[in-house]
C-alpha cells in the first residue's frame, strides 16, 4: 500500500486517489478487530506456556519478527513485568489474523510493509533489526496522529496498538505479572469440579 505522503502532491492525480482510496479500504478492514475463539485462545496459551519456535499460520517469518518488533515497542518489558516479545503476543495476532476476513489480513500485511518502508527509509535496516531507540523513534512517529490518521502507517498503528493490548491482557503475563491480578487463576479449559463425597442428611430430616 503506497504512504500517503508519499504519493504527489496534486489531489487529482490517480496515483494520490488510490492512495486515499487504499487507505479508506486499509481503515474500514482495520476497525473491525474479531474476538479470538476459545480454540484460538486455548492455543496461544498453550504456546505461551511452552515457549516454542514461533511457527505463524499466516503471516510469514519475516512479518512475524516485524509483529514481534513493534507489540514489543508498543508494550516493552519494564521493572514491573515482562513486554509484549515474552507474552507472546505475536503468535496472538497471528492466530487472530487466521480466523479474520481476507481483507483484514491484506490490511495488516500493507499496514507492515508501511511501517518497514519508514525503517528503511530512515535507518536503512527492517523494523525488526533495528534498535529499540531506533523503534521507539519509528514507532512514535506514527503514534503522534493517532487521533486523526493520515497515512497507511499511522491508520495502522491504531489497529496494531489495539490488538497488541488485547493480546498482551490475555496472556498470563499481562494479567498476573502486570496487572497482578490475585484473583482466580487463568485456565486454558475448565476440567469441571471433582463430586462432593461428604454423606448427604436423609430427604425429610430436621435437625434442632
């Protein structure tokens, strides 16, 4: 997907108009973010836990470190907790962006390759080899029209920070390291609850 900024001055020109008209279709697959299902989930908790290889159903290795780069950008480790790169949450967006429509995966596959045009542009070098000062002077470029997008990177950035926080507070890291939630543990299923052994008083006895 062509940037905005990129494309020629003039508001006649064709090229600009199917960069406008790109970034219409890029915002309106973006603003719709699905639910993950049970089964979705269940598996990205069970990649949490084992800490395997990455192995994405959709994107490939190369848009998968970008993913990895940028939610751990968006939501990086601190004092207080891990970030985004040790919950996982790429291998969330990955299995988000399998159970979406094709137009949303088109959208997040342009939305990525905005976003490494900028790193190239800028330092030469794909988003996932850069810095993390180089990512944060990225990232926070994009971040600043947040309220009012303009360009394919930045609508991008709103859908990409939306789903990084969602997959972040679904990992055990973001509920029970971060929000250091002491409540009920997080299950990846329900086993259901063991039969109460305890003998039963006979139907029609009162006690005093």
């Amino acid at each position: 997907m062509a940037d905005v900024d990129q494309a020629p001055r003039s508001p006649d020109s064709p090229s600009r108009r199917r960069a406008i008209k790109s970034l219409g279709v890029a915002a309106g697959a973006l603003a719709v973010v699905p639910a993950l299902s049970e089964a979705g989930t269940a598996a990205f908790i069970q990649t949490a836990r084992a800490g395997a290889a990455p192995r994405p159903k959709v994107l490939t290795a190369a848009e998968y470190a970008a993913v990895d780069a940028l939610t751990e950008t968006i939501i990086p480790a601190d004092a207080q907790s891990p970030g985004a790169h040790a919950a996982r949450v790429a291998d969330y967006v990955d299995l988000l962006l399998a159970e979406s429509p094709a137009e949303t995966v088109t959208a997040w596959r342009d939305g990525l390759a905005a976003v490494g045009a900028l790193a190239q542009a800028r330092f030469k070098a794909p988003l996932a080899r850069l810095t993390p000062a180089q990512r944060i002077e990225i990232v926070g470029g994009i971040a600043r029209n947040e309220a009012s997008p303009q360009t394919a990177a930045e609508t991008f950035f709103v859908a990409a920070k939306d789903w990084t926080i969602r997959g972040y507070y679904t990992s055990e890291i973001g509920i029970h390291k971060d929000l250091r939630y002491q409540g009920n543990q997080f299950l990846g299923e329900f086993v259901g609850c063991a039969p109460d052994a305890r003998p039963r008083p006979k139907a029609g006895r009162v006690d005093d």
